[in-house]
C-alpha cells in the first residue's frame, strides 16, 4: 500500500511511537481483542510494553509483535507477528522520497493458513489501510 507523505520525519516518528501507549492508531479496539482471543489460544496476547518512546530496537516487543529489522537510512522498519496464526506475519513500513510504503507479508502454514488470511482479507484491508493513512499523516 502506498500512502503519500509530506514530512518524512515525522512518519518515521509516528512508526517508531507506535503501539504501548500511543496504541495502533487504528481500530486498536480489534488490535485489543485479537489480543484477548490470542492469549485464549495459548499466545502471548496483547502486551502492553512501557517503551520509551521512539526508541523502537531490534529484537524488542511492541505488544503482540517484535522488531525484526529497522534501518535509519533509507528508513525501513518490519516487525514480525507473535501471535497464534497459521503461518508468519510481517508488517513492514519504508519510507521512499515522498511515500509511505506499507506491507503486510503473510506465510501460510498450510491449507488452513491460506483459509485464515483470504477469510479476514476484507478485514485486514480495511485496518491496514486505515492503520496507513493515520501514519501518513505524521501527526
């Protein structure tokens, strides 16, 4: 998904603030209850880490995901699901002259993991974009 930008230091701000307290910017209501029902699932569900803000590192956990890589330049950050899925999650934002470019990579575990994600496609189309343009924002 691409969104345009106008200040490229303040996306990458709005990326590395997210979640914790800050929340997900959209629907973070859901976030909170795919959390719930993860941890119902034997997941490590919703965590609500105390990061300081803006120092998003890697290896560290941003509630139900982890930082897997994040470079400075050019500004690039993928975080990784943790949650109870049939198959990986990655979520991964860059940032290229003027655009935010947003991308959810899923890797099904089988049949039902290709079940799973073309069942909450709609779903996930409507919170990605949304979670997309609140970053582009940069507010």
């Amino acid at each position: 998904m691409l969104f345009p930008i106008e200040n490229a230091a303040q996306v990458q701000n709005r990326i590395l603030e997210i979640g914790g307290r800050n929340g997900w910017y959209a629907a973070t209501w859901l976030w909170k209850i795919r959390g719930r029902l993860d941890k119902l699932l034997g997941g490590v569900g919703f965590r609500k880490g105390e990061k300081t803000l803006g120092e998003l590192k890697p290896g560290e956990a941003l509630d139900f995901w982890r930082l897997k890589e994040r470079k400075k330049q050019p500004f690039y950050v993928q975080l990784e699901a943790e949650m109870k899925l049939p198959g990986k999650v990655f979520l991964e934002w860059r940032i290229e002259g003027n655009q935010l470019i947003q991308r959810i990579q899923f890797y099904p575990a089988g049949n039902w993991g290709k079940v799973y994600w073309y069942g909450m496609q709609p779903a996930h189309r409507l919170i990605f974009w949304h979670l997309g343009q609140t970053i582009a924002k940069g507010k």
